[in-house]
C-alpha cells in the first residue's frame, strides 16, 4: 500500500529515542521505497538548530538529507509544516517528556494541527489509573481516539504479531489451549543491562510500571485472547479488552539488584523495584484454573524474553511406568532470537519402550532471509498508513493502570545479586530454559 504524502514531525528531535531509533527507521523506511521523497521529516524542539545543523548533528547524508528540516520552539510549527509542501497527512511524534504530552496536544491544536494529524505517544503513558486517565481526557479535548496512536513498541515485534498466526492460523495449537490441557503459562522478560543513563527516569517507574503494566499485559493478552472477530484494531482490542478485565494478579513479590542504590542519579535510600514477579489468574471459562506467572528484572545476567506454555500430562501411562514423562512444552521465544520450540516425547531407538524429550523447533532468522523490520519501523509506517493494531487504545491503557495499581510502589524489595536470575518466591515450577539450547544457531 503506498503512503499518502506525508509530513513527519517529531517533537524531541534532539532527544536519545529520536537519535537512536526514529530518525534510523524514517531513513529505512525511505531506503525501502515505502517513503518517497515527496515525504518530509520536520524535527522540533527548544533547542536551537537550523536545518544544516540539524542534519549535521544527526549525521544525514544525501540522497535523504534535504528530507530533513527543523524547527525551533512551537510558534510557527503548523506554519512551517505547511511552507515544506501540500500533504495529505501530518504525523506527530512525541518523543518527549511524558509530563508534557497533555500540555504539547494542546499546544499542537491551537497552532493548527487538526484532522489531517495523527499524534503518536511514547510510553510511559501516565504514571498511574490517574495521571493515565488524565491524559485521556486532555488528548481527547483535542484530538480523537482514531487519532491518537499509543505506542507498546512490543507490539511491533514479529515475534509478538506471530503468536495471533501461531494460535489462529493453525488449527493443531486452537483445541489445546484452555485450561483443559495447559497446566501453567509463564512469561520471563530479562534484561542484562541495569539502569545505565536512565536512571532517573528508571527510579521514579520501575519495573512494574516499566514493563509490566504495559509491555507484559499485552503480550499475555495477546496469547490468551478469543479469536476477534476479524483482524480490525477495533476488533483485537475488544478481546484484548475481555482479558484485562478478567486478569486478576493474585501475589507479586519485588525485589532490587545489589549495587543498584549506588548507580547514577539513583537516590541511595531508593526503594524502586527492578524485579518483580507476579501469579495471575484469568477468570474466564478458558483459562480459570490456569495459573499464569510473570517475572521481569533487570540486571539479571541475560537479556531474554520467552513464553513458556506448559500442558498436562496426558491421562495415562503406558509406556515406562517407573519415568517421570516430562509434559509437553511450547516455548516461544521473543527475544533476543525469535523462535518457537515443541517440546515432546519420543521413543529412544533401540529401546523397548524408553522415552526422551526431543524438540520441534522453528526459528524465524534462519527460516525467513532477509529484513525483519525494527519496531519502530512496524510502527511508523502503520502509524503513516492509519493502521491502529498495534497502538493501544485508552480503555486498555486505563484498565491496564487499574489492575496493576495495588502493586505500584510495594516499597522494601528484597535483594538479589546483580548478574543472576533472583530466586523465585512464587510457587511456580519455572521452566529452566537454559535446557534449551536456542533454535537459532
Ligand atoms: P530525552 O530526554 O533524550 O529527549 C527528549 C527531548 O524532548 C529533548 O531532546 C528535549 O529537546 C525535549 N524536551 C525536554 N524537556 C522538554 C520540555 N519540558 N518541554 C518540551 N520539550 C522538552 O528523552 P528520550 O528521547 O529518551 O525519550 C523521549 C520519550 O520517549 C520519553 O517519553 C521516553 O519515556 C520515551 N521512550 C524513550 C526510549 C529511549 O530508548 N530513549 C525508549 C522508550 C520510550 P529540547 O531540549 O530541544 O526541547
């Protein structure tokens, strides 16, 4: 599909996101031909640049540098969009201070940014049920839902698009999943780093905030969501919807890494969690009875995010009566490699009856050549092509907010070494997914 004549404005132009990975996916999305040149890119901010400066400080070259235009402060931003060319469209992105995004929404409205616009919003979105409903209210004096796109960059992960395809598209996955034959879910989010630079903003968040509110209830709604209806944003959301309403979280337990008090721009009697873990249930007639668990951390020795599906053991054993069988896994892994591996029994040839566990594996690199888009790229070109999908809707956000706000703030985590997975307090049986060795080689 080609995209309508666009302008791109990003507010934050001189900030770290902007740098790092918006200004990186417009130029792939122009080396790919999905943007042509007829598109142009306005960055803005409170900093001083001209334009020269401005595709000097971002490093541009030709052919797309002239793409590229700045504008200092908001007075005269619509005015400036509108002397670059005549377009069909003006995206704006607010790669800013969260604090300001109600307050810029406003800005944006009175200098003539209307019905042509689509305003992308970076997360953090609100910091609680309040602050996010707040936000909603403001942006909608403004503008209207199908405007607004918010941003779960997980989202725009293939591996994450895939597991509607995985679940709904294959019909040996669709009988087995409800509560009569998965045991467990469990979804771990690691990552390697700590806080690094992001310290401050790290602090007042963390990790709950951080990763689960957002990142990890869309995942976990994703997986065990009805089928919509059709493919339709409004259609995935309504199911998306049914499970945040039915998701209740039973136990969370948080815990800080060593060292972490000590870290730049971290207050040294800080309390911020930067792991937490969580049992959930979904009271629904698929999934009641299942239980569901969570852990996300920082500094944890590996970055690694993976869904472990556990199923039930199959009702009687015929074979090696004296063997523990181990139940059948499915094991999708989002990152750092994105693959999917089954895990099932077979017979060890040569034997009589004796059993091992053997894998199906699938792993997207070395199946698929060639690009696998980043996510920011996913998103701006549906951003462009006013595909909502993978954008979250302000009911999700705010029910999302709802469920997770009794666990913000918990306070007096427990320690655990950095570089190390922290010890579970849950009862959960976690898969050992070092027994795996990745499907991609
Ligand atoms: P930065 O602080 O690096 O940049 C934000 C930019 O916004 C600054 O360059 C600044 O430009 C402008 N700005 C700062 N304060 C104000 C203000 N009070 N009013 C108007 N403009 C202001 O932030 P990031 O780029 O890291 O993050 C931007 C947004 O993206 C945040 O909401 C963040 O949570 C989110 N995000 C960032 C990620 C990342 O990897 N960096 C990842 C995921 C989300 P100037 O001084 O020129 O006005």
């Amino acid at each position: 599909m080609s995209i309508r004549k666009s302008a791109i404005v990003i507010m934050g132009a001189s900030g770290d996101l902007a740098h790092r990975k918006l200004i990186p996916a417009i130029v792939k999305l122009y080396e790919e031909g999905i943007i042509e040149k007829n598109c142009s890119v306005l960055g803005n901010g409170r900093s001083e640049f001209s334009d020269e400066t401005f595709r000097d400080k971002i490093g541009l070259t030709a052919p797309y540098r002239n793409m590229f235009h700045y504008h200092q402060g908001m007075e005269g931003l619509y005015d400036k969009v509108l002397s670059m060319g005549k377009f069909d469209q003006i995206i704006v992105f607010m790669a800013l201070p969260p604090r300001v995004y109600g307050s810029t929404a406003e800005q944006l409205h009175k200098q003539g940014f209307r019905d042509n616009v689509r305003l992308i919003i970076e997360k953090p979105f609100g910091t609680d049920l309040k602050t996010a409903r707040e936000l909603n209210i403001k942006l909608k004096q403004y503008y209207s839902e199908k405007q607004i796109y918010r941003i779960d960059h997980y989202l725009a992960k293939e591996s994450i698009q895939n597991i509607l395809v995985f679940r709904f598209a294959n019909n040996i996955f669709y009988p087995v999943w409800n509560n009569g034959f998965i045991e467990s879910i469990q979804i771990s989010a690691f990552e390697e780093l700590g806080v690094e630079s992001r310290g401050d903003y790290f602090d007042s968040s963390g990790i709950i905030r951080d990763m689960i509110q957002n990142h990890l209830f869309q995942l976990l709604a994703l997986l065990t969501m009805e089928a919509p209806v059709s493919l339709k944003p409004e259609e995935i959301r309504l199911q998306k919807m049914a499970i945040l309403k039915a998701l209740e979280i039973k136990e969370c337990k948080i815990k800080q890494y060593e060292g972490y008090q000590k870290e730049p721009k971290i207050p040294s009697d800080s309390e911020t969690e930067t792991y937490a873990e969580m049992k959930l249930e979904i009271n629904n007639f698929r999934w009641t009875g299942v239980p569901i668990y969570i852990r996300t951390g920082k500094a944890v020795g590996e970055k690694m995010t993976t869904i472990a599906i556990t199923l039930k053991k199959v009702p009687r054993l015929l074979f090696n009566e004296n063997d523990e069988l181990e139940k059948n896994k499915i094991l999708i892994q989002i990152q750092p490699d994105s693959s999917i591996i089954i895990d099932h029994s077979t017979k060890i040839p040569g034997t009589d009856r004796d059993i091992t566990t053997t894998d199906m594996d699938f792993c997207y690199s070395s199946s698929y050549e060639g690009n696998v888009p980043e996510a920011y790229q996913k998103l701006l070109h549906d951003a462009l092509k006013g595909d909502q999908t993978l954008f979250v809707s302000a009911e999700e956000t705010e029910l999302s907010w709802e469920k997770i706000e009794p666990f913000l703030d918990m306070g007096n985590p427990g320690l655990y070494r950095r570089g190390r997975i922290p010890q579970s307090d849950l009862d959960a049986d976690w898969v050992d997914m070092s027994k795996y060795s990745s499907a991609c080689h």
